[in-house]
C-alpha cells in the first residue's frame, strides 16, 4: 500500500472482543489443557481459562451447550437461543475482569453471581423438543412433542428442571421399569437446570414412561414415542463435468433433526454476531456420505460458495432402497477462467491448543466452500505457552495444497490494547507472536505492534489489521508504513470498518479491501470461513505469490455474495488513473451478479454514495454504465447492498464492495482534513486508554510507544494541512 505523494504506507488495529480465551492458571511451556473435543460452543474454552470458580464454569457451559444443542432440531426457535447466548456472555465478561486483574483487591467471583441468570436463561428457551419439569408443592411435568426414534437406536432427548421452592432439593429421574437413576441433580432454590438423556425406546408401545422424584414426592409420566424405521441416505454430489465435489451439507431427516455421519464434524452456524439466520445445522462432505436415518422425508440441500447455484430438494428415505442421491451442482459464474480467486485473510484451523485440525481438513473445508486461498493463522492460547498452530509453519503453501486450492499459515499477532494483527506471505515466525497477555511469559504492553509488523514487512510480508475497531494501532502502523491495510469484512459490523477504511482511503493511503471471518474450524458452532471472502485477480494461474501481489495491489473485491465487475475508463480496481487537469469525464462499467438477493449497486466517490442503481425485477444481476464528472483527485469504488438471507450466514446483510480505482489530478492526493483529523484524535484517545489499563515494566516503555504514535499523529496533521480547502 502507498501514499501520494506523502509515501506512508499504511495500516492498523483492534482487538477481538469476542475471541476471549483460555486458563484460569498458566501451564508450563508444551503442556497441554484437556481436550474439549465433544464440545459445540466456544464456552467451555473461555471458562477453562478465564472462571476460576468451576460452579460458575459448569453452569455457563451447561446453558451455552444445552441451549446450542436444540438448534438440531428445526422447529426449536432460533431467537431465544440467540438470547440465552447474550446471557452466558454477559455473565461470563465479569470473570474475565477478574481474570486480567482489571479490579485489583475485588471479592472472587463465585457461582452465585450466575446463578440466577444461568435459571433465567434455562426458562427462557423455547422448544417442543423439552421435556419440562417443575417442583414446588408437587411435581409437574409436560412433554410438547413425541420422543422421535429410528429403529433401535437411542434419542437425545432434552429435560429442564425448576426448582420453584425456597429450599434446595434433590431431583431423581429414573425409568418407571427400572431401578437405576436415569439423572440425579441438587438444584438450589429457584434453580433451573437443562440436561439431555440418550433414551432408546423402550418394549413396543406408545409411551415412554418416566418417574420424576424430589425430597419424598414422585411424579410419574409419559412421554409419546413415535416411531420410524431406519433407513440409509446415500448422496453423491458432483460438478457439472460429473466429478464428485466437496460442498457444504444441510440435512433433516424425518424426524426433524439434523444429521449428520459420524465421521464429520456437524457445524452449526453462529447467531453470536446479530446474524438474523443463526442455526442451520450443516457439514462438509467429500463428494457424497452414506448415513443410517429414520425412514421418511428429509430435506437436502447442497451449497457450495457463491459460483455455484445450491440445490434444494425433498428425498423420500426407504428402508432397503439401494439407490444413491445424486446431486448435480450447476456454475452460475466461473471467476477462476479469467484470473479472479477467492481467499479468506483470517481463519484458525486450531484454538486453545487443541489439536483437532490438520491442513488436510482445512483443505476439505475450502473445497467445499469453493474458497481457492485460506490464510491460517497461528495465534497464542492464554493457558500455556503454545502458539497453537505454530507447527504447521513452512513459511510457504502447505504441502496438502491442490490445484486451485491452497493452504497457507501466516501468523496472527495480538495484543488487545493495540490490535490483532494479520501477517501473511511470511517466510519466517514473527516472535513474540504475543504480548500484554496476564499470566504469560508476556504480560506487558510492549513493544508495540509497530516493530513486529515492521519485521513482517521487512520479509516480503503482507500486513492487515483483523476484526478492526477504534481505538487502536491501526492509523499509526498505517500512517508509518508498516501496515497495508485493515479487514473491511469481518465478524465486525461492515459499515463501521467500511466506514473506517474509507477515512483511510480520504487521507490518501492506498488500502485494498480485505476480508477475513476469523472462523475458528474446531468449535463446530462458529463462523463459516469463506463465507465473507476476498476476490484477488491475478491475471494467469493460481500461485500464492500471485494472490498475495494482487491482494496488496487492490486488485479485488470483497463480499458475502455478490460478484462482481468494475472498470472506471478500462483501469480496474487497484490502478490509477493520472490527469495533469480536470474535470475528468468517468465511464464507470461494472455488474454485480449473486446467488442471493441484492437491493442495489453503489458508485462510492471519496466516501460517499453519487449514484445509486436499483435492482430491477432480476435481483440476482445489476448492470452498471454510468458517466460522472470528477474535477479533484478521488477514488471510485462500487458497493453492493442487499437484505439479510440465510446463505449469507457470517453477516446480517449482503454485502460487497470493489477496491477503487484512483484518480491523481495534478499531482495532488487525496488528502481529507476532516479525515485526518479524526485519526489524530483517534489516536489520542489510544494513549489515554494506554494510561488507563496499559501494563508496562518502566515509564520508557510507555514513553517509547507514545513517541511513535505522535510520530502517526505528525504524520495526519501534514495531510490536513496540505488538504485542499
């Protein structure tokens, strides 16, 4: 990235506040935590690092799982989880004060201070899955729906308790023929708690019959069974050339469920970021599976990225039918023919020292997305002195790399008051790979993220700020040349960091448009990579080099959907378009072609919106031919918006926006006073935070960093000063 003609390369930061961690104690170097291999949250993680009091941890993980779970099913509503999972975070956040020592001398948090909203969040949940039991001055007890089965084979089967009393009790379920406790809890006054049972059906009948005890009182009751033969579903899927293809796999069998084979990791899609469609349940199938389901109707549907058009269909499941489902998916677009190749800039195939996920699955993962680059990024776990990851670092493509597929591990570099940073194209680990983390062998705020990026450039390195947000180091690192630009698409909202992005852009630094979704592929409810992606023209075949030039070049788009086209006077995003006068007179051609629904396409000018073209009745193609008079130096740029839809499953809008094209009129940048500005305020409002919970071992470490940033600072006021009235 570069600046005209100041020369400041540029970039930034932010931290993640939503990537909270692991380890209420600090392991020695190697040492690795427990596995949580059967988990579906990233709750069990973040207690195990930052809740000291394991009651508290237990009953936050108990309501972050058990709330998550009955999204297998399709008829459980999807906001009152998306609700419960607020009320696990903000009750969890309190912990993580404690855990940074932000309230030194405070009382220890304990499982009361939870409680409560841990049974607010049980009650809250809405599913006729639920078996529903209450104890006060007697039992009650009530299913809404029956106990779907298949065969022989067992049902999970979801159970809340309450504890409507103003005195503990202990609660017993067992099976009316049997004498063994089913489950067997203490639940403390006004207590409520969520727990599933694998019940396999029980003789022939109907009913399965329960009896439900508490402190001498007992409650028997029945649950309606109904029953389905098993069946096996085989699917193929294949291209259009009929070779079977990776894609992503939604599927719900008869009894409203969804399935998945044994073998895979069943993903659900997050809600955590305001998304209105979190909840399908999906997988990723190596160009077919077979699965034992119960016999019936179930719903198939096979998405594969933003070529290629997904297919939804109805399968009747008969026992003994042989036959294979085949599934022919169909290419709306083929960008890699003329030179265009997706990435994602930010994807963890590992965090918290698990060990869950190779290359290979980070490459079965792309292919079903149609996601031609992944950027892995090795990034420090909290509990120990692991840079989880780091041993998949070659500092070039990984060898499981394919085709048009690669798999590349770059580094991410963190330190929550100044920003994470993304390192990509790197030859050599950047180390520390951390810093200003309690409890590590790097607890102070120092050096800055300004050397380490400065080390990654110095190596041929490409450098973006992930999930940015203000303040932070980003307009520093940026203004001093060590950064090239900051994630426009991430688990942020887009119009903030859009709106970011383009101040940087209005002071006259040539930042591309990145995209990176910080999907973490070992926690199976999380973000999907991909799913806000980066188009990269190289112009010829895929190699990394190639993707990376183009990447930092700006030659590209980013979107959650939408493909599109764009030239201002035949230059292409990225180029330049010099003038010793103007006005100029711009033919801006352009389309913006989706497998989802758009609202209109955007000519974006220096920030703001001139031209707006509205979708017509295809709101699956937008054509754009347009001339403008442009008299200053600018830059150009198209977006795309649209509604939300369930196929754009990171965000809560569709979403997309070219690099610009730049217009250099007589010699003069872009230079925005108002702009510039507001990053020097931005980053006085860093220092300050710096003085309020910055960690460093001697004032010269502090007054070392502060020196730099008023370096930035010196740099912004040059550009409002040179801005033209």
């Amino acid at each position: 990235m570069n600046r005209e003609p100041h020369g400041q390369p540029g970039w930034r930061r932010r931290m993640c506040a939503g990537l909270l961690l692991a380890g209420a104690a600090f392991l020695r170097a190697g040492e690795q935590p427990p596995a949580l291999a059967g988990v579906l949250t990233i709750t069990p993680f973040q207690t195990a690092t930052f809740v000291a009091d394991r009651e508290a941890a237990q009953l936050l993980d108990g309501l972050a799982e058990f709330s998550t779970r009955l999204l297998l099913w399709s008829d459980t509503p999807r906001a009152p989880v998306t609700t419960v999972n607020g009320i696990v975070k903000a009750a969890f956040l309190p912990f993580v004060e404690e855990w940074r020592g932000t309230h030194p001398g405070a009382p220890r948090l304990t499982a009361a201070v939870v409680l409560d909203r841990v049974s607010d969040g049980y009650r809250a949940l809405e599913s006729p899955r639920i078996v529903r039991i209450s104890i006060g001055a007697e039992i009650s007890a009530a299913a809404a729906s029956p106990l779907e089965t298949a065969g022989d084979s067992a049902t999970p089967v979801p159970f809340v308790v309450s504890n409507t009393r103003e005195t503990p009790v202990t609660f017993v379920l067992r099976d009316a023929a049997g004498a063994a406790p089913l489950r067997s809890l203490k639940l403390k006054p006004h207590q409520a708690l969520g727990f599933f049972l694998n019940l396999p059906p029980a003789g022939r009948g109907n009913f399965r019959t329960l009896v439900a005890q508490a402190d001498g009182l007992a409650r028997e009751f029945a649950l309606p069974v109904r029953r389905h033969e098993s069946a096996t579903l085989r699917v193929k899927v294949i291209d259009e050339t009929g070779t079977p293809t990776p894609a992503r796999i939604y599927l719900t069998a008869a009894d409203g469920r969804a399935h998945a084979p044994k073998e895979l990791m069943q993903r659900i899609v997050t809600g955590d970021y305001a998304q209105p469609f979190g909840g399908d349940c999906y997988f990723h199938a190596n160009g077919g599976f077979a699965l034992e389901l119960p016999a019936g109707p179930a719903t198939l549907e096979v998405v594969r990225g933003f070529e290629c058009f997904p297919v939804q269909t109805t399968v009747q499941v008969t026992p003994g039918d042989g036959k294979t489902v085949e599934i022919r998916l169909r290419r709306k677009s083929d960008l890699a023919r003329a030179g265009w190749f997706s990435g994602d800039v930010h994807v963890h195939a590992n965090l918290f020292a698990e060990k869950r996920i190779a290359p290979r699955d980070v490459l079965l993962v792309a292919q079903a997305e149609d996601l031609n680059v992944v950027n892995v990024l090795p990034c420090n776990d909290p509990r120990t002195a692991t840079i989880t990851d780091r041993q998949f670092f070659t500092g070039g493509p990984d060898a499981v790399s394919e085709g048009n597929f690669i798999v590349h591990v770059g580094e991410e570099m963190r330190n929550d008051l100044y920003g994470h940073v993304g390192f990509l194209n790197l030859k050599s680990f950047v180390e520390p790979a951390y810093f200003g983390w309690p409890h590590s062998p790097f607890p102070h705020d120092y050096p800055g993220n300004f050397p380490q990026a400065a080390a990654a450039k110095a190596q041929g390195g490409v450098v973006t700020y992930v999930h940015p947000g203000l303040p932070s180091e980003f307009p520093v690192d940026i203004a001093l040349g060590v950064a090239d630009t900051i994630d426009t698409m991430s688990q942020n909202d887009e119009e903030i960091s859009t709106g970011h992005w383009y101040r940087l852009l209005n002071c006259g630094f040539r930042c591309p448009v990145s995209a990176g979704t910080d999907s973490f592929l070992n926690i199976p409810c999380h973000l999907i990579p991909g799913a806000g992606r980066v188009y990269v023209h190289t112009g010829s075949a895929l190699t990394y080099a190639g993707w990376i030039e183009g990447y930092r070049r700006g030659r590209s788009f980013a979107t959650n959907g939408p493909l599109l086209r764009f030239t201002v006077n035949g230059r292409e995003a990225g180029e330049e378009i010099r003038a010793e006068k103007g006005p100029l007179t711009l033919e801006i051609e352009g389309a913006a072609e989706s497998i989802v629904p758009m609202d209109s396409v955007e000519i974006i000018v220096n920030g703001r919106p001139v031209r707006r073209i509205a979708a017509g009745a295809d709101k699956f193609a937008i054509h754009v031919a347009e001339k403008l008079e442009i008299a200053a130096s600018s830059w150009v740029a198209l977006r795309v918006r649209g509604p939300g839809h369930r196929l754009v499953p990171n965000d809560r809008e569709v979403y997309a926006h070219t690099s610009p094209v730049y217009l250099t009129i007589g010699g003069r940048p872009v230079a925005s006073r108002e702009d510039a500005l507001f990053f020097v305020r931005q980053i006085d409002d860093l220092i300050d935070r710096m003085g309020q919970r910055g960690v460093f071992a001697s004032a010269a470490q502090k007054d070392g960093i502060v020196r730099r940033f008023h370096a930035g600072q010196d740099v912004y006021r040059r550009i409002a000063a040179e801005a033209a009235p």
